[in-house]
C-alpha cells in the first residue's frame, strides 16, 4: 500500500486520524489498521485537517466513539461514515 491517509490503530475503533495535511471532500482514502496490518478504504465527506478523525462507520447520538481501541467519548449529533469527527459532534464522558 501507498503512504496511509489514515490510521486506525485498533480493528474496533470506529474512527481513524488523519495522517496527511487535510482530506478533500469526497477523497477516497487510504486506512492502515496498524493491529493486523489490514487496510480499508473511507470517503472523506468534507476536509479534515491533520490529526483530526473521520467515522469509520455511521454513528447515532449517545453511541461511544472507539480511538486506540479506547472510549473517547460519545455522539451527541448523528454521524455519517466519512464525516469529521471533532467537538461539534462528540463530546467527554467526563462532564
């Protein structure tokens, strides 16, 4: 496989990090899923800048969004797969 656009470290998350300076939208990109050295391909809907997510999946309001095989948080506005996935649609747990 070319250079990833993405990297999904763990085969259960269900959003990976942008790894290149920004998707375009509609880019279809490249996904390296660093535990078992599969790679999928996701439809940016929208540019997504470096180190930010994009859905792996779609996602409703309260599902948990899975990072580094890790809860980071939970949907408060529905997600479509290939959306950015950032503070304007997840939020902690914490608060």
């Amino acid at each position: 496989m070319s250079q990833p656009d993405l990297i999904i470290h763990d085969e259960k998350d269900n959003v990976g990090v942008v790894v290149i300076e920004m998707t375009k939208k509609g880019q279809e990109c490249n996904a390296w899923i660093m535990e078992n050295d599969k790679t999928i391909k996701v439809s940016s809907t929208n540019e997504v800048p470096l180190g930010h997510k994009i859905a792996l999946q779609d996602l409703k309001e309260g599902d948990t969004i899975l990072k580094y095989g890790h809860d980071i948080g939970k949907v408060v506005k529905p997600i479509k797969k290939g959306d950015h996935v950032h503070v304007h649609n997840v939020k902690t747990k914490k608060w």
